[in-house]
C-alpha cells in the first residue's frame, strides 16, 4: 500500500462524514477525544465503504495500525527494491502491513512524507538513505518510532543502520591498481549522499596509498541512475587522455557507462576495466559481468524490519547479521601488466 492511497482513503472518510481528516485519523487510532455520535458515524462510512484489506475497520478496536511507513529517495532503484523486499518479508511474518513512499531523492518530500506519519496512521517510520540534516532526525524521532537505514547518525537518540563504504571502495580501486591500472576515473552520484561520499573517500585513499596523483578531471559526478553512467562516458570520452579504467560508485551509473561504451565500438575489459558498487541483480546479466562491491542490502533491511519491530514489541528476539561488504571478481577488468 501506498501512503498517498492510505491518506486517500481518510481524505474520503472525512469527506463523507463532514469532518476533519484529524478527527477520522482519532477514531482510526482509537485516541483522543471524538463524541459518541461522531464516531459511530464514522465507523458507519468506513463500513459502507467496505475497503478491503480493511486495515481501517480493524484499527477502530485497537490502538495499533500494524502499519509501517517506509521512505525511499527513489522505490525504482534496484538497490532499495531488495533492501525493502527484506524489510517487508519480515514485517509481514509478524503481522504487519507496509506502507511504501517515494521521495523523489527530495529532502522537501522527504519531510512532508515523515511528518504525516504524526498523525498515528502508521507505528512506525523507516527512512533509507535520507538526505535531510541529522537535527531533523532527533525531532522525528521524539515523536514516533524510528529508524535510519543506510546514514551515520550521530545523535544516540535516533536509532540507526549503518556500513561504512569507505573500507570496501578503497578496496575495489586496490583491485584496479593490482591489475596494473594507474589512470582510473571515478564515476561518482550526488555529493550530498553520505554513502556516495564515503565511496569518493576511499577511491582517494587507494590513490594516496599507491602514491597515484590524484587527476581532478578523472572524476564526474552526477545522479545515481542508469542515464547518468551513460553522460559518464561522454564525458571521459572527450578526453585526449583517458583512464583505461573506472571505478562507479553504485551498478546502475557503471552499466549505463558500459552500454554507452559498447555502441560506441569498445570491448570491455579489452579497451576499458570498470568496477562497480552494490551487486544489483543485473550486474550478473550482461556480458560480461560486472565486478563489482556486493552490499548486503537484503540484511540491512531485514534487520531494519526486526529492529522496529523490537521498538514496538520488547519481547521480539532481533537475530545477528553480519553487515560486510566483499568483492564479487567478475568479467569486467583487465589486468595490463
């Protein structure tokens, strides 16, 4: 279920019953004060309207909607779309229902989604990948139950999910460099998402380490999404000298990149190596297939799932997870020794 479609539903109850979403949200609920022939004419327009599944109808003798919000900058991204897919399978194995909202990667939307949730349609909140400032997290989190996926946050008041990319970046350029590889361009998303910084930070480590100069032009940055990696390439290919490999901080940008390249006449890894980041399912499907970092955003967000659910329930037993990156060797670089 979606939340706009959830909202929907009590806009139209509220229409029919002559009164303020508020007061339908109160009767939903089961808290706060509505008068007697109030509600009972409320409850009359939920039961005419006969919604199915009718999670309303339950809610009226109980205060818990067994409903969760979950936020994401973007539910068409394959990345998120396995970290939800293992939110939800657990939700639903304890009895709760998921109600999805997509943010457009927009801290605007991002808030006014959240802060919808005050209104107690749903018992929980889990953000991923959010882009608003962290003093915002703290005032969420005052107010209903929370949970951040896929952000450092500071403040011990708001509880959190966090890899850090960093180590695992750093990594995947060793890797280049060990294949011979010295002139390697970065493939980089927006500069305000943490998980994008962190994979910039550790490309510029592997640089240092290996006494490499760092070459400002070897790095575009741009959006997360498959179009980006093809601007990527039109980019580098402009360039007299260019990097005989890529490093792309998520799959999507590094398959749009080798799609670009291959109408363009290259082979890859013969004319150029490219490593990606995420081990989003298509990385396997093209040929060849792409080495890459593999997240393991499945567990993240099941273990998102079992961590709201112990905020709500103490008696939940959350399992261990072990949150590691690991390199996935495949058939995209070239070793030029």
């Amino acid at each position: 279920m979606f939340l706009e479609d959830y909202l929907t539903t009590l806009k139209e109850i509220a229409k029919r019953a002559n009164v303020s979403v508020m007061t339908v949200s109160r009767v939903v609920k089961n808290s706060g004060y509505v008068n007697a022939e109030t509600r009972k004419l409320i409850e009359a327009v939920i039961k005419e309207l006969d919604y199915r599944p009718n999670e309303i109808a339950r809610s009226l003798h109980r205060s818990s909607t067994k409903n969760i919000l979950l936020i994401v900058p973007d539910i068409e991204n394959p990345f998120f779309a396995e970290m939800i897919k293992g939110t939800t399978t657990v939700l639903r194995q304890h009895g709760y229902q998921s109600i999805f909202a997509d943010s457009d990667g927009e801290i605007g939307n991002e808030k006014e989604i959240a802060e919808r949730a005050l209104s107690r349609i749903v018992d929980g909140v889990i953000l991923y990948c959010p882009r608003a400032e962290s003093a915002y997290f703290d005032f969420l989190s005052a107010r209903v139950p929370l949970l951040v996926v896929d952000r450092r946050i500071t403040s011990h008041a708001v509880d959190h999910i966090y890899i850090d990319n960093k180590p695992s970046a750093e990594a995947a350029v060793d890797y280049l460099i060990a294949n011979g590889h010295r002139d390697i361009g970065l493939i980089g998303g927006p500069q305000n998402v943490l998980a994008n910084l962190r994979r910039k930070s550790g490309y510029l480590a592997s640089l240092k380490a290996h006494g490499i100069p760092v070459n400002d032009q070897f790095m575009f940055f741009c959006g997360f999404e498959f179009e980006d990696g093809v601007s990527a390439f039109e980019y580098f290919s402009q360039m007299e000298h260019r990097p005989t490999a890529y490093f792309a901080t998520n799959d999507l940008m590094a398959l749009g990149f080798i799609q670009q390249a291959q109408e363009k006449g290259l082979a890859i890894p013969s004319d150029i190596s490219v490593v990606g980041f995420d081990n989003i399912a298509m990385s396997r499907l093209i040929s060849p297939a792409l080495t890459t970092v593999d997240n393991p955003r499945h567990d993240m967000g099941a273990l998102a799932a079992f961590r709201m659910l112990k905020k709500l329930d103490p008696t939940v037993e959350v399992p261990q997870f072990s949150l590691t990156n690991r390199m996935v060797i495949r058939g995209s670089v070239r070793n030029i020794t």
